[in-house]
C-alpha cells in the first residue's frame, strides 16, 4: 500500500475512533465508572482473541515445519509478500532469489 494511502486511512481512522471515545466519555461524565467494568472485560477478551491468534498462528507454522509442508521454496513464489517485491529487483543486482534468500 503506498504510503500517502496508509497515512490517509490511518489517519481518518484514528480520527473516527478517538471522536467516538471523547463523544462517549463527554457524554458520561461522572458516570463513566458505570461503564468500566465492562470495557474491561471487552479489553480482556480482545487481549485473549490476539493471543490465542498467536499462539495458533505459531502453533501452525511450528506444525507445517515439522511435517516438511511449509511453503518457502525458492523463488518470489515462496517468499512472503514484503520479500517479494525485492526479490524482483534481485536480477539487476546480479542475484537470484535463492542465492538472496540463503546468504541475507
């Protein structure tokens, strides 16, 4: 994603969720202990969501080492995306992706 993009939507997000929390907390006031206990456990739980991704994400990759069936053969096809686009300036620089892969 091109960088003017990302700032943009980053930005515009940022704006949308802060104004929701300053809306809500203005619109609370002193009553906003009554509502506490509830954004913590909506924080526990999304705490847990992202963890438990993790740990299967890990989990996994772990499992398809293990077995032989992780996908990184050689080649753009097999790197991740961030790798890709730098594997494509590889021939000009006299490297091929497998020799990039192994020796960076």
């Amino acid at each position: 994603m091109p960088l003017g993009v990302f700032t943009l939507l980053t930005t515009a997000g940022s704006l949308l969720w802060n104004t929701v929390f300053v809306l809500t907390g203005w619109t609370l006031g002193e009553n906003w202990s009554l509502v506490r206990k509830y954004v913590d456990v909506g924080t526990n739980a999304v705490v847990a969501a992202v963890v438990l991704a993790v740990l299967v994400f890990v989990g996994v990759r772990l499992s398809e080492r293990r077995r032989g069936r992780h996908v990184g053969g050689c080649g753009p096809s097999g790197l991740p995306a961030v790798i890709v686009g730098a594997a494509a300036r590889l021939p000009a620089a006299g490297w091929s992706a497998c020799e990039w892969r192994t020796t960076a």
